[in-house]
C-alpha cells in the first residue's frame, strides 16, 4: 500500500457530563487496536494553567500505561472543544513488514520515527515552555531550542519540517507595545534562519488558545525514492504569508517579521498526494473580508481551501471559531458541503481580530 492509504486522521469527543479522567478513558478507549499511533492530541477546557499543567500530567500518565512502550507524540491544548467535553484528534498508520517504527523519547517528550523505501519521517511535539508564566518569547526560544535538538538527534535538517501547529495563549493579546503572535512570529523566523528553505516553509497554523502558554507540534520528511517529493502550494487569490507588507503586521521587540508558512504543503507518492492545509480563513490578497458575517467568511475560507486541494478530497477539518455562539451556525454551513469527514470545532482566538473563522485539514488524492 501507499502512504496516503496507510495513514488515517480521526476525531473522538466525549460528552460533557463526565470527569476529566472519565473523558480520557473513553477517549482512549475508541482508539484504533489494530494501527500504530502516531499522534494524539487532545483538546479541552481547564480551568486555569494550575489545572492544566495537572491534566497534562495526568494525560501523559494514562496514555502511557494505555500505549506501554508505543508512546505517540502528545499534546494538550487549551481550546474548549464546541462538539463534546474532550475531543481527541489520532494520526494512526497501518504498517507493513516494509515500515520500521520506533518510538522515542527526548526527556518528557515521546516521538515517533517511521522508515521506509520512500523516506523517514519525524512525528514529534507537545513541546512546550518549562515555566508557563514566563513571556512569550522566552517560551518560543525554549520552544524551538526542543525541536532542534530532537531534529539534530534524529538527522533531520530544519527545512524538512513540512507540517508546523503553533499554539498560543491569547494570541491576540499585548504585553505593552508587543502582540504575543508577533512575538512568536520573530521568534519562529530567527530559528528558521539557520537555512534557506529552497523548497518552500512548512505548512502551519498559528492559532490561539485560552491558557497554556506556548505548544508546537511538528511532522517532517526526509526523501529517500525519486518517486517521492514535497511542494509548497500557493493560494491566487492570497498574498503568501511569508510575503506579507508591513501594514498588516504588529510590532513585537521593535521587529516585524512574517509569519513563515505556506498557505499548504502536498508530499507525492508516485501517483497519489497527501495536502497538508495551513490554517486558512477569509483573506484575499492580504486583507481581511471584515464585516461580512460568519456565513460569507467560512464559505470564502472554504473557496481559499478548494484553491489549495484541487482533485484532492478532504479527510479531515478542525474548525476554529472565535465565539462560541457561531458554532450551531459553522455546523450548519459546513453539513450544507456534504463532507461526511471527521469535523472538530474548538473555540479559539484567530491571529485577527476581525476573523471570525479559521479551518486547516488534511487532503488525500
């Protein structure tokens, strides 16, 4: 089988009405028994960082003792989940006698190395700051300080990195003239800078959540097979990101750097594609749509995401909405294309204020 036949993205949730740890349990419960986990990422609501930290130890624990020495990479973000209590997203893969796993750890960080005739690839993550109080930028240094010594350890060169999830408390927010995106924006670029990306950024999102400071995930490749091969993908009707003006960008430590991500990534398999979808909303050129209403946004952020899949079909979206009253609204839309894929929606804060919607996903062709 190809790649784009072994790997599988699903979405559990819970119901509201049990405890934390009851929600973990049902949720590990649903995982697959006969594929190999790569990733879990959970997403829920605590009540502070206090009770974050807490459940993330807790979650570290129990998906422990449920997975042994397969330890899948994870992460914990705080984004309250709009269609259950706990809600967990699974990369799993269905390996063959022609794939060698291995599971790994760098400190309290598990990772997952795959390889194959076609390459290695890196599934690491829930890196996070060791001191949630400290700033923004400190977290990021920290952040990325991880995920390079984790790609050295493993031979992976920094612009392998082809999908980047970027995770940050109140995103929006100032600490005095400097907007905490902004700050992690500088931060990503200064790492970054240690090569010259030839073949385009990451695909990324960059996304907010209500507490737990600064979370990054990240999946990357090394090709091995001339048969196999990643492209950055552009939007036409969108400015890359990368390329942004000025006008757009806030001020964080006197710099004004671009966020450095491609609006979407694919990596062929012979025949067949797999399309990593950066977060996306509604944005032509490089301004917002403002005061359009929720329903005209998410069908342009629908329009922006069919520009970067073309034949390629959805298997998988997370929708992120600013307020939690639009999500009964979201749904509707989204039920109105017929997917019939697995839909998470997380309320969060977008990088604008004035976005209302933002959705990124996976495409197969």
């Amino acid at each position: 089988m190809n790649y784009c036949d072994k790997i599988h993205y699903t979405i559990y949730t819970t119901e509201k009405a049990f405890s934390f740890e009851e929600m973990v349990d049902a949720l590990l419960a649903q995982l697959p028994k006969d594929e190999a986990i790569f990733r879990l990422a959970f997403f829920g609501m605590p009540a502070d960082n206090e009770e974050y930290v807490s459940r993330r130890i807790l979650l570290n624990e129990k998906v422990r003792k449920f997975t042994g020495d397969c330890n899948p990479v994870l992460s914990y973000v705080s984004q309250p989940p709009l269609n259950g209590g706990l809600i967990v997203e699974v990369h799993s893969y269905r390996a063959e006698d022609c794939d060698k796993l291995s599971y790994r750890h760098f400190g309290d960080f598990p990772y997952v190395l795959l390889e194959n005739g076609d390459g290695r690839f890196l599934f690491a993550g829930g890196f996070h700051g060791s001191v949630i109080k400290s700033g923004i930028r400190q977290q990021s240094d920290e952040v990325f300080r991880l995920i390079g010594e984790v790609m050295r350890r493993e031979e992976f060169p920094v612009e392998s990195i082809i999908r980047q999830w970027n995770y940050l408390e109140q995103i929006t927010k100032f600490d005095g003239p400097d907007q905490h995106y902004q700050i992690f924006n500088n931060a990503r670029s200064d790492f970054y800078s240690q090569t010259e990306w030839n073949n385009g950024y990451p695909a990324a999102t960059g996304i907010g959540a209500n507490l737990g400071g600064v979370l990054v995930d990240i999946d990357a490749v090394q090709f091995t097979s001339s048969r196999c091969f990643a492209t950055p993908i552009d939007n036409k009707l969108q400015v890359a990101a990368h390329a942004y003006s000025e006008q757009v960008l806030e001020m964080a430590g006197q710099k004004k750097t671009t966020p450095k991500f491609e609006r979407a990534k694919s990596m062929t398999f012979d025949n067949r594609r797999l399309v990593y979808i950066s977060g996306t909303a509604a944005i032509r050129g490089e301004e917002t749509l403002i005061g359009v209403g929720l329903e005209r946004q998410l069908h342009i952020t629908m329009e922006n995401i069919a520009q970067l899949t073309g034949k390629a079909k959805l298997k998988m979206l997370r929708v992120y909405l600013k307020e939690k009253s639009f999500y009964e609204e979201a749904r509707e839309l989204l039920e109105d294309y017929k997917l019939n894929i697995p839909i998470s929606y997380m309320w969060a804060d977008v990088c604008r204020d004035e976005l209302l919607v933002e959705i990124e996903g996976i495409a197969i062709e």
